[in-house]
C-alpha cells in the first residue's frame, strides 16, 4: 500500500519527490546576510544562483554598509631561524568587545610567507590593507584572501627602492588608490608622488600628481577617513604637519598643527587616529598624553588635551616594554598596548584609555602567538592592531 504522503516523479519512479519547495528569493538573500565570508566564499559554488546573489554589487555593499566592528591584527616576525625559514606576516581578525568585557578572542584568518620581510601593514581601509613586499606595493583582503600585486613602479629617472605607500578609498566613486611617496631623498626630489587606481576591470599604471609645497618626510601610518588620507610628517620648517591626500581629486595639502617641545621628542610614540568621527593626534611621551583632535582644518585650528599616564596599569609589564597606539574602539577610548609579542607576556594584553574620564581598564587578546612554541619559532614579532576593519567580499 502506498503511503498517502509519499509523491512520485512523473516517470512513476519513487526515488524522490517530483520537486522541490524552493525558499523565496527574499529570504535566500537574508540567510545569506548572516553568514561569515569564509561561509559565503565556499557557497557561492552551491549553484548559479546563489553565486549571482553572493557576487552582486548590493549584496556585497550590503555587508559592507553594515559592518561588524573588527579589530585587524598583524603578527609580523623579523627573524629568521633554522626552525623559521621563511618570514612570516599573520594576520587575525576579532569582534570589538560589546561590554566591558576582560577578553577578546582572535581568529587566523590569513598568513603570508617569504624570504623577504613584508612590509607593517597600514590600517584597513574599507576591509583591505596594504603593505610593501620586496620593492612591490601590494593590496590584500584578508576575508577573501585576494592578493594584488600592483604593477612595478617604472617612472623614468627616478627610483623608488624605498617609498612611502598609502591606501585611500574614495566612498563617492567606489574607488580604491594606491600612492607613494619617495622617502629619503633630496628636497628638490620631494614632489615625486604617484598614484594608481585599483579595479573597475582596467589595467592601471602609476601616474605622477604634484606634491605640495613643503618638503616633508613621513612620521606616522596614513589612516583613511571619509575619503581622505591622513598622516604625520616632519618638515623643516614647520616642525611636525599633517599631510592630507584628497583620494578623489588626488590633491595634496599640509594642516599645520602645533605641538609642545616635549612633545617632539624623537623617543615619542604618536599615531594619527578616527576619535569619534574626527581626525585625532595622540602622542605618548615618558608618562604624559598629548591628545589634538582637529577642529577646522582650513583654518588648521586644533583643541588640545593633557594627560597625565600612571604606568600602573601595565601590572607586570616592565616600564622600558616599547608601546604602540593604534587608534580607538567603538566607544571612543584610546587603544594602546605593547609593540611586539614578547615570550614572556602571557596572553597579549590591550589597553583602553578614555580621554574624557581619564581612566584606563585592560584586556587579554587571546588567540594571537598564545602556544609557546608559535612564540619561540617566531621569536619577538612586531604586532600592530587596525580598530576600524569590516568583512568585505570585494574583488579588486
């Protein structure tokens, strides 16, 4: 006797059911919302249909609009071993932490090898990051594991074995761009920048674009906000400035910014950072805070704000471990921790600063270099920490 609930194809056959509910479109796309890219990379080959979704323009723009608060960091070791042939640049991603939480645990989501050291990734910008590697810029997306290697630099009369390199992303036209600057040269070489577009299915080159009128050399990792690019630099006669690259319109400005003699001492820790949606300057020097935030850059105008830093709260941290600061989290407070993975660290600890209330709290970043083994093949590696990364499925 059949069974009232069992169908059969037309063919009569009882292999299985003549079709298939299908799940609507809308609620396809949804489900595909909520998955991690490693998820989507693997369930784009599922069917032509799902691969059309994963890959087109507003389903990716809808994960990047609404991203996940991440932190990018990057393991890069120096040292080469008999146990350690190769350099290595690890990179792992972790949430932001949504209450004041002790911990914070961290995925591997990428590692790049070589005989040749890479360069300190800079901050990421709209999910990708960039780094140099043996004379070559090259830009990678540590959610797909794209690589792009960018075209050699070939401009007649110049060279550029050691150049300066930053990643803009221009929100109004979809548009990511490289650019460099050479670094130790001559002040009459110092209007040697070049810029290249990157995607939109072309084959780019380096173009050159006018400097601006100071010569200046680079102090700090660019950091892009809202379609600008932003870093310190020294010139000789201002002192320490701000140069500013307009990713659009690919113009280069300085905004002056005026500091205290102690805080241009050469032993400072300083970074460029996003403080609540506002170009920031943070500069640590022995046991004191220099905080700028930029008010009005035309008018290169600027509040400023001293801080006194008890080393306290680096508990069993010796005073001479070097620090590195690197931007702020999702509440605004000031991220700051020790600048290389030690042996004897324990679980990498972060430090957050709130500038407004002056107080500090800490927490352990688990999952980077914890197995010690990892830690004595690798031997002390340089750690740098990006507040302000997203998924982001992309291919350029």
């Amino acid at each position: 006797m059949k069974d009232k609930d069992q169908e059969y194809n037309k063919d009569g056959s009882n292999k299985g059911p003549s079709h298939l509910e299908l799940i609507s479109l809308d609620i396809t796309v949804e489900i595909l919302t909520r998955l991690p890219v490693k998820s989507l990379m693997k369930f784009q080959y599922v069917s032509k249909t799902w691969c059309s979704i994963i890959r087109s323009k507003y389903f990716i723009n809808s994960l990047v609009s609404t991203p996940s608060p991440l932190f990018l960091i990057s393991l890069r070791n120096y040292q080469m071993t008999n146990e350690n042939a190769k350099k290595s640049l690890f990179l792992y991603t972790s949430l932001q932490e949504k209450d004041e939480s002790s911990s914070l645990v961290a995925n591997l989501d990428m590692t790049l090898t070589s005989d040749a050291k890479f360069s300190t990734p800079c901050p990421s910008v709209n999910g990708f990051i960039s780094i140099f590697h043996k004379g070559r810029f090259v830009v990678c997306n540590p959610s797909t594991r794209q690589v792009v290697l960018l075209p050699e630099i070939e401009i007649a009369g110049t060279k550029w074995e050691f150049a300066f390199k930053v990643l803009g992303y221009d929100p109004v036209n979809d548009q990511y761009k490289a650019m460099c600057k050479k670094i130790f040269t001559k002040p009459d070489e110092d209007k040697d920048h070049i810029v290249l577009t990157l995607g939109g299915g072309k084959t780019h080159t380096w173009r050159q674009i006018k400097g601006p009128n100071h010569h200046y050399s680079p102090v700090t990792r660019g950091i892009c906000m809202n379609g600008f690019v932003y870093y310190l630099a020294w010139t000789p006669d201002i002192s320490r400035v701000v140069v500013c690259f307009d990713v659009r319109s690919e113009k280069l400005s300085i905004i002056k910014l005026e500091l205290s003699a102690s805080a241009c001492w050469a032993d400072s820790t300083s970074a460029l950072i996003n403080y609540k949606g506002e170009l920031a300057c943070a500069i640590i020097v022995g046991c004191f805070l220099h905080f700028w935030v930029l008010i009005d850059a035309k008018e290169h105008k600027w509040s400023n704000k001293f801080c006194e830093l008890h080393r306290v709260w680096w508990d069993s941290i010796t005073v001479d471990v070097p620090i590195s600061i690197h931007g702020t989290n999702n509440v605004g407070e000031i991220i700051i921790s020790p600048k290389y993975l030690l042996h004897n660290l324990g679980h990498f600890p972060i430090i957050y600063y709130d500038v407004v209330k002056e107080k500090f709290r800490k927490v352990q970043l688990k999952g980077v270099g914890d197995d010690e083994d990892c830690r004595a093949r690798y031997g002390p590696c340089l750690v740098n920490i990006s507040s302000e990364h997203c998924c982001n499925f992309n291919i350029i």
